[in-house]
C-alpha cells in the first residue's frame, strides 16, 4: 500500500513539474514578445525562475523514488547478487538519511511550532529567533519568499517518504532475492 502511496506521489510530483516546465516555457516566451516590444515585464523573469526552482525539487523526488538519478555504477555493476542488493539498500539509506536531515533542517529553518506559540506574530517571531524567514518580499513579485521556499520542506518530506518505500522494498529484498525491487534499467 505504501509502496503505490510512493508510486501515485512520484507520479503527481512528474505531472506538476512537466507542468511548471511547460509554464515556464510560456513565460520565457512572453517575457521575449514583452522585450521585443519595448516594455519588459521583470516580475516575469522572478516568476519563471521560481518555476524552474520548484519543478526541479519536483522532478528530483520523482526520479530518486524511480531510482533513474545520474549515478557511476561500476562497483555496484560488478557485484554479484546478495552484494548488489546490499549496496542499493546502502543507497537508499543514505538517501533516507540526507532526507531526513533536510527535513530535520527544514522544521528548524521555518520553526512553526514557535510562530504558533507567538500567534503567528511575525514581529514577536523575529524578536525572539532572530529568523526573518517569514519577512523577506520576493524582489518583483512581491509576495512573502517563505512561500517560495515551501518547495524545500515538500521535496525533504516527499523524499523522505519515497527514500523509506524504496530502503523498505531492499531491505526485503536482502531477506527474500524474489521480493528485490528490480534494477533501474529493467523498470525503463
């Protein structure tokens, strides 16, 4: 169950970054016509950038949880059977690990549990941490840059959950060869 929780996540994670590539696109685009005919629209080069920054965390979870990341496979090429699925499942820890981290980051960075105490009182919040993450305005756009920055807790959570579907999934298969995930290159 969990394992099509994984898959059905990765899957929207792959359809909200094709479409923010697609918007993207479109921006450039009217950005040019904009520029072209002499009045150029800044806020929409912010805009597309913030796009490109969040379909990227998108799409990264996506092909982590895939297990399709760029990756150097001459040692885990050249393992037999029980040694290649050990060091998969050594991957996928370290993936668990890094995304833990970053979440553990994350809840530390955006500390919501001390602007709900304070009442969402960002000044008190401010004053008392000396964290202005929920203050900074975007350069053009003009909205508050935590929104922004949400993608980064998403993709630590996302990548999380995937990283612990695809350790469990080796980790089985270290126990059961027959119940191993198989090999990127067979999933294509």
């Amino acid at each position: 169950m969990l394992s099509r929780l994984s898959d059905r996540l990765a899957r929207f994670e792959e359809i909200a970054a094709a479409a923010l590539a697609a918007a993207v696109t479109l921006l450039i685009l009217v950005n040019v016509a904009f520029r072209a005919a002499g009045s150029p629209l800044y806020w929409i080069s912010e805009l597309s950038i913030y796009a490109m920054i969040w379909m990227t965390f998108l799409i990264a979870g996506a092909v982590l949880k895939r297990r399709q990341g760029i990756a150097v496979t001459l040692v885990a090429d050249a393992l037999p059977g029980f040694g290649h699925r050990l060091l998969m499942a050594l991957v996928d820890l370290a993936v668990v690990v890094f995304a833990a981290l970053l979440l553990w980051l994350c809840w530390r960075w955006y500390q919501p549990l001390t602007l709900a105490r304070l009442g969402f009182d960002v000044q008190a919040f401010q004053g008392e941490t000396f964290n202005f993450i929920y203050a900074e305005n975007t350069s053009t756009l003009g909205i508050r840059k935590f929104w922004v920055w949400l993608i980064l807790p998403w993709f630590a959570l996302s990548l999380t959950f995937h990283g612990l579907v695809n350790l469990g999934g080796a980790l089985r298969g270290l126990r059961d060869p027959g119940q191993a995930p198989p090999p990127p290159e067979a999933s294509r």
